[in-house]
C-alpha cells in the first residue's frame, strides 16, 4: 500500500537498509551532521531494550553524541512518521533534522529517561505545528495526475491515511511506511499495547473503506 518499495518508503528505506540521515555533532557546535550512518563506528542492538535506551539517554544528557546518535538510530523513522502525518512528504525529511536539533539541545532538561519517546514525540508534533503556523495554509500534496505509478498509488494512500484522525494516521504510518511492528510503536511513542491494536485495527478498516469507495465497484 504505502511500505517501501511501493513508490513511497519509510525513513530507514529511503536512506538504504541499516541508514538513518543525521546523528549529532559533539556539543560543541550543536549541529546536526547529515552523513552519520547508524551501525558505523559501534554495534545498535535491533530491538534495544527500554533500559539500553535509557542508558543512552543519560548518556547524551552528559553531552556524548554517541550515545544521541543511537537514539537517532532507533527514533528517526518515529519522528519521520508522526511528521509524515502533518505535512508534505518533501518536508518530513528535513523537518526530522530540526526535531532531532531541538531534542539534542533540550535533552539535558530531560529528568526520566525512560520518557525520551513520547518527549521527543510531543517535540515531532509541536515541529509540525509550528511548520504550518509559519505558512499560515496547509501545502498541497503533490498533484496525483503527475506521478507515474507506483508513486501515485502510494501517494493517494498517503492522502487518505492522513485525513484519517491522529491517532490512526500516527499509528497506520508507523506501521505501514516505518515498518515498526505493534510493540516497538507501544515502546517508542509511549502507547499501550491496546491502544496501538485498536488504533491499527480501527484505522485499516477506515482506510480500506476509503480507497475501496475511490476504486469504486
């Protein structure tokens, strides 16, 4: 529907297998270095455990980029997604820069470590928020009529998904685009395993229903 390969790959994907853009640069300039590769240099579990995050939390807390970079690592495709739900494709991807700016500059104020999903979440939306107020309108998608297939199939599913509601729009693109099953979406964003289910189940039968009425009989 909307996964890579269809026209219309996750964050991971549109980078190739194993690579994220960003990463940070040591604290003393602040910036973002866009040619960090995750898994160079040190070894990322594939499913970090929530203390091996914690760990890394408090470690960027103390100023080390290693350990923001692996947040990075594992975070980026959840803040390209719950940005991918707000504003246009073109835009997600510079926009997880300034997401990942803002967390590596504030990540000192952050007192549990074992809430750096849902903060830098909350930071994700707010940067999506301000996006928009700065241009006053929402951004079209691009026109469907220009896109060769399969890109305009992905995205037509991309527009319905994100006139669904947030909660499923967030959830769907996570799991579709992102490629993160239901268990690393609960960890990573802060939700019960339930409500990710419902908001999963819920939202592919909104979903099949409006791309089935736009197919037609």
């Amino acid at each position: 529907m909307v996964a890579g390969g269809r026209g219309f790959g996750g964050y991971a994907n549109a980078k190739g297998p194993g690579r994220v853009r960003g990463g940070m640069a040591p604290p003393s300039p602040g910036v973002v270095d866009a040619a960090v590769v995750a898994g160079e240099g040190f070894a990322l579990p594939a499913d970090p455990t929530p203390a091996e995050q914690q760990r890394w939390v408090r470690a960027a807390r103390a100023g080390d980029p290693r350990g923001f970079e692996r947040l990075h690592a594992v975070y980026g495709p959840v803040v390209h997604g719950l940005l991918l739900a707000r504003v246009p494709p073109g835009e997600a991807e510079d926009l997880v820069q300034d997401v990942f700016l803002k967390a590596w500059l504030e990540i000192p104020r952050l007192r549990d470590p074992g809430a750096f999903g849902p903060w830098l979440c909350r930071i994700a939306r707010n940067r999506a928020t301000d996006w928009y107020r700065r241009r006053r309108r929402p951004a079209p998608l691009p026109e469907l009529a220009v896109e060769a297939p399969p890109r305009a199939e992905a995205l037509e599913a991309l527009a319905a998904i994100r006139a669904l509601p947030r909660r499923y729009r967030e959830t769907l693109l996570l799991r579709l685009v992102e490629g993160l099953d239901g268990a690393q979406i609960a960890e990573r964003t802060g939700l019960t395993p339930g409500s990710v289910r419902v908001n999963l189940h819920r939202g592919l039968k909104r979903l099949r229903a409006t791309l089935g009425r736009k197919e037609g009989p």
